[in-house]
C-alpha cells in the first residue's frame, strides 16, 4: 500500500519508544509520520500493518492501576494520514498478567497478540495468545489461546502469524517429557472461519 513503518522501543534511549511512518512518493520513501510512545512504554517494540490499519505493541505500557502489563495502539488510514482509533490495554490486573505485545500479528480482520509472559495455573512465562476480529469499527475480543503442552518458562505467543485462514503460534522454550532440553521449543497451527 506504499507504506513502510518501523518500531524503535528504545526511541530516544529511554524505552519510551517510537513508530516512524515512510510513504513511497515518486520511487523514494519519504518520512510522513512520527508516534511517540508514553514514557518508558517500549511503544513500537512490534509493529503489524495490513491494508489500511496500523497496530503497534507497547509491550511495558501501564494498565488502570499503573503496572506494566502492555498494549497494543491501533490506526488506520483516515484522508491520508495514520490516526488512532482504539487502543486496546491488557484484560488482566492480577499478578499473573504478563505484558501483551511480546508478538502481534495482522491479517483477514483478526488481530492476534502474544503474551508470552502470562503465568498459567501456576506456571510463570507459560504464555498466552489473545486473539481479537475486526466488527463495527474496531477490534474485539474473541478467544484466549493458551499451549496444549503448559509448561513453565514455555514462552508460547513469543512469535505468531496468520495468514489464509490459519494461525501459528510459536513457544521457544516449550518441550513434551523426553524431549531433549538442548532442542527446546514447538509451533502449532489452528485453522479458522474467515
């Protein structure tokens, strides 16, 4: 769509972090936009676009009650220019939250975010994905994933996908009984309705 963007959580060395915009005018991409995180949110720490909209994870951003817990900025396209229309904070307040926006994905209205640093039943970093659709203006809530193999420190929704009616969901440090703990880490892959 003659856009490139790209995160910078570090931006301007401090973790408030920042998303700079460039559009190709006349075979040069040209900086037309600039987002600046709130303070020492990691803003920008993962960037997704697809079609018109724009989702950016700030992976250490604040909740209600002033806890890093992470969230994830949405944009789209409005007379040429990117502005946010919803900005989506991280469900749960408990001690056991996580921080959204350790991974986002972006496609077929569905926006998928990672949560790799969600406790599970006890298991601390077991990780979780939430996954939110497109409807009547803005991105809603539909299903909690969480891996089939719960272990502690698995990471899964450390990196996801979607594409063509199906989800992958990756967990660097996940591993069945027996296998061996030099090659930790397992993908799946779940199909949905679009």
């Amino acid at each position: 769509n003659g856009y490139i963007v790209l995160g910078d959580q570090n931006h301007p060395g401090t973790n408030d972090g920042a998303v700079f915009i460039y559009k190709l005018e006349r075979d040069t991409f040209k900086l037309c936009q600039t987002f600046l995180g709130p303070g020492s949110s990691q803003f920008g720490w993962n960037v997704q676009l697809n079609n018109n909209i724009l989702a950016v994870s700030a992976q250490n951003e604040n909740n209600s009650g002033g806890q890093p817990a992470g969230a994830i900025h949405l944009y789209r396209i409005d007379k040429g220019e990117f502005k946010e229309f919803q900005v989506i904070i991280n469900p749960d307040t408990s001690t056991d939250r996580g921080r959204i926006g350790s991974h986002i994905s972006l496609s077929d209205n569905y926006l998928i975010v990672g949560n790799s640093s969600k406790t599970i039943d006890g298991d601390a970093s077991a990780g979780e994905v939430l996954v939110y659709r497109y409807s009547r203006g803005e991105f809603r809530f539909v299903q909690q994933l969480t891996s089939p193999n719960i272990i502690a420190n698995g990471q899964y929704g450390w990196n996801t996908d979607i594409s063509d009616g199906q989800i992958v969901i990756a967990a660097p440090n996940n591993a069945f009984a027996g296998d061996s703990p030099e090659l930790p880490g397992q993908v799946w892959v779940y199909s949905y309705g679009i």
